[in-house]
C-alpha cells in the first residue's frame, strides 16, 4: 500500500514537472509568434480529444467487433503507441532557450493532453479493477480455448469475470474449465468457443 501510494505521488510530480515544462514551452513559442503558436496548440488539442474519443469509441465497441476489426484496432493501437513514446521524446529532452517549431509546439500540446487524460482517467480504471463485478442470473459463461503460443482452456462469463487458464496440454483442462464456469454460475455455454478465430 505504501508502495502505490509513493509511487502514485511521484507519478503526479513528474506529470506536475511535465505540465510546467510544456506550459513554459509553448508560452516561450507564444512570445516569439502569437498566431502559429494558436493554430498549432489547437491543431495538437483537436488531435488528442480525437485519439481519447476514439479509445472510448474502442472500449465501448470492443465486445462486439469482429476478430479481424479487433487485430487491425489491436495494430492501430500499438502503433500509435509507439509513435507516442517517438513524438514524446522528440519534444521533451529540449533546452529551454531552443526555438520551437509549431509541429513541435502542436505535438507537445497533444502529449501534454493525452498525459493528462490518462493521469485522470488513471483512478477510475483502478477502481473499476478493485470493485468486484457483480454476477448477474442472466450472465452467459462460456469456456473458451484460446491458441494463443500455448493453447489454454479459460471460462470467462458476461460481467466480466474470468476463470482460472488452465494449460491445454493438461487433458482435463476442458472440464477444468467448465467445473470453474459450473462454480461461476448455472447459465453456461455447452459449446467451447474459439475467441482468436
Ligand atoms: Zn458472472
């Protein structure tokens, strides 16, 4: 406990000393020309609601697409993140006296926003984690046997709550499964399912 706490205060003081960075920065691009600063900071903003909007688009569609919509989303998503951590520490290792560009000023503002959302939406997600789902009678279990590396059977029920993987290679692991999904609840799916195609 202790532990998260402090790792919690020095996140929130890194994304303090993040935030005054960035202000100054755009500040001192501001000074040196008003109207591409403007246009950039609002170019960078637009973008960064647009990347939040489209997450939560993701996560409230996410039991309901398809397994090729999902890989290609998947993709676009790590690759955005990778373009992120790029963009990040392009903008940031930088003296203060150095001219900013206003791509630079526009990708600042949109890490700055993305930053802040994330730190925001950060307690929510944890909570969400914390608090223990509630089993609804009308919840369909299901087992599935995933092909991941190593194959594995796992039930896995609507509200969220997912059983104990048991390794594929184990030759009771399918009834292992079921017994779990049995234990979780009575509306249980007779078929196993295969979730990655
Ligand atoms: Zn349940």
């Amino acid at each position: 406990m202790i532990g998260v706490v402090a790792s919690a205060v020095v996140g929130l003081v890194l994304v303090a000393v993040l935030v005054v960075f960035d202000v100054g920065l755009v500040l001192q691009a501001y000074e040196r020309s008003a109207s591409s600063t403007l246009a950039a900071v609002a170019i960078g903003t637009a973008a960064a609601l647009g990347t939040v909007l489209a997450f939560a688009w993701y996560r409230s569609r996410v039991g309901r697409l398809g397994g090729t919509a999902r890989r290609v989303l998947g993709w676009a998503g790590i690759a955005w993140s990778g373009l992120f951590v790029i963009a990040f520490f392009w903008t940031h290792p930088r003296h203060r006296d150095e001219f900013s560009t206003p791509l630079e000023v526009a990708v600042v503002s949109y890490c700055l926003i993305v930053v802040l959302v994330a730190v925001c939406l950060l307690p929510v997600a944890m909570l969400g984690l914390a608090r223990p789902t509630n089993h609804g009678t009308r919840d369909r279990i299901r087992v599935w046997k995933v092909d991941d590396d190593e194959a594995y059977f796992v039930a896995y029920c609507d509200c969220g709550w997912v059983g104990t993987a048991h390794d594929a290679t184990d030759l009771e692991a399918q009834d292992k499964a079921f017994r779990d999904a049995r234990d979780h609840g009575t509306n249980v799916a007779p078929e196993v399912e295969h979730p990655l195609g």
